[in-house]
C-alpha cells in the first residue's frame, strides 16, 4: 500500500478484503451468534461484478 498515492489499486483492495475477513475470523471464534452468521456470509459472499470495479467507477480515493 503506497501512502502517497491518491487511488488505491487492486492489490490495496485485496489487502484490506483480507484483513477484514481475518479479523471476522478473529472476532467471531467463539460460537456464532446469528447476528455473527450474516456478518460473516457477507463477507464471504463469492458474487462479485464483472468487471470489478464497475464501468464508470474506480477504487477509493484517500482522503
């Protein structure tokens, strides 16, 4: 992740969709709660769109 750029790249999106799902792991190691069931089925939904990201659209900028 480059902290000088302005738009974040493909990779940086990997990176976090990684963390965030390592930390969903983390937070949810005890018994699943039903609330903790639907977080986690949205994090690991495998529907994406093609392309990604859509037509028209970029990865976040930093502000």
């Amino acid at each position: 992740m480059g902290f000088f750029r302005r738009t974040e790249t493909r990779s940086d999106d990997n990176d976090r969709t990684r963390r965030l799902l390592d930390a969903g792991d983390t937070a949810f190691e005890t018994e699943d709660s039903d609330f903790a069931e639907v977080v986690m089925e949205g994090l690991w939904s495998d529907v994406t769109t093609d392309p990604y990201p859509a037509a028209g659209h970029n990865y976040p900028r930093r502000d």
